[in-house]
C-alpha cells in the first residue's frame, strides 16, 4: 500500500484537475453581459406593456382643483352663432378644451375629444366648449379663424367653436387657479357651480378616458343629490 505523502507520487494531478476547471473568465464575462441585457430589455418590455397610471399631478389632482372659476363669457368663432355666458352653464358639467391649430399635441387630442362629446350627446347636462386659441397676441383673429377652419375641414367635422379675446378667461383661469404651468392644450373640467374639478395641461395619449370617467361619476353624483329625499 503506497503512503499518500509520498513525494513519488503526488495526491492529484493536472489530469485529475483538468474536468474541474472552470471557464476561462472572457467567456463568463460574455455570458453575464448577455443575461444582463437579457434581463434588461425584458424590464423595459414590462414597463411597456404596464397601462400609464393616474398621473397624481394633474387630472382630479391637479393644484387648481376646488378652485372656484367666475365664468368669463366666451363669442362665437366658428360653426356657431351663439355666445357662451354664466347662464347657459350653471347646473352644467363643463369641459372647456383651450387649443389651436398650429399646437401638434392640440391636433392630437382635439379628435378624441370629439369622440368624447359624442358620448356624451344624449346627455343635456355636459357640454364641451372648444376654444381656439391664436398662437401669439398679435395674431390677427381672421387668420386663427382661417387656420381654424382650414384644420377642421381636413377632419371633416364641424363643432361650434367659441374664441377667448384678449385671452380674458385664459388670464382669469391662471390668475384665480395660479396655474403658473399653462400651456397648449389645457383642459378644464367644471362643476355645476363652477368648480373646477380636473385640469389637464398638454395631451398624454389615453388620457380622455380619464377624464370621461370623472365626468361620469359627476354626473352620477348629481343624480344621487337629485334623489335624495329632502
């Protein structure tokens, strides 16, 4: 029996070793990179797929929310002949889009919102007001009227449109709201009693069935007061 110090003949050898050896260390390297990036693009796949969520900044959170707005009366500028004064909305839930034809993310939302009032056709206590607005303040009001006009016709609809000179309910908007983040397009959702109750500046794609929700949970709330025993 041969003693297992002997010098003679070692414990192991390279070729007991060799089945052992791992692998060389470029080729792991390869291989984590490859997980990583494999784990990578399957996490932004994820996040892809994830419905957007309730943005808590703006919509029904929105810092202007709660805010009483004293309504400013808007003129006619298109496809109707009628004014918009405090009467013909009190009692009304209103959604008022501000918008122009030169605002690509205005472009964008302005047709959704038209399906939106379509929804809503049957519905005597909604109204969508669409109020175009010129580019700059020295924009004469016949070429916003023709720019208008000129979009409206590549859609191939025609909802009255009411104007908002020198920006009167715009400024109102921003100065009891503080809305110091107005822009193009901004949406204002309203109460019977003036009562802003969502606010939606810029446009993120989906976000109208936001706001048709909270439109109808308005709606059902007026309903509930409306039988509610005295």
């Amino acid at each position: 029996m041969s003693d297992p110090a002997d010098p003679a003949k070692p414990a192991f050898s390279m070729s007991d070793e060799r089945p052992f050896e791992s692998e060389p260390a470029p080729r792991r390297r390869s291989r984590v990179w490859l997980l990583l990036l494999v784990l990578v693009g399957l996490v932004v796949a994820y996040l892809q797929w994830l419905p957007r969520g309730e943005d808590r900044t703006r919509g029904r959170f929105h810092s202007a929310v709660g805010v009483t707005l004293p309504w400013t009366e808007l003129p006619p500028l298109l496809y109707t002949d009628s004014p918009v004064a405090a009467a013909d909305v009190a009692g009304q839930i209103t959604l008022v889009n501000f918008w122009g034809p030169w605002c690509p993310p205005c472009r964008e939302e302005f047709p959704k919102l038209m399906t939106l009032r379509e929804g809503f056709a049957r519905e005597p206590r909604f109204r969508l007001l669409s109020v175009a607005c010129a580019a700059s303040a020295d924009e004469p009001e016949a070429a916003l009227l023709d720019d208008t006009k000129a979009y409206l016709e590549w859609l191939k609809q025609k909802p009255p449109i009411h104007g908002d000179p020198n920006a009167a309910f715009r400024r109102e908007l921003i100065m009891r709201a503080k809305m110091e983040d107005f822009a193009y397009p901004t949406t204002v959702l309203l109460d019977g009693s003036g009562v802003i109750r969502g606010v939606w500046v810029g446009y993120y794609e989906g976000e109208e069935a936001q706001i048709r929700q909270i439109i109808s949970n308005l709606l059902e709330s007026a309903d509930s007061t409306q039988d509610a025993p005295p």
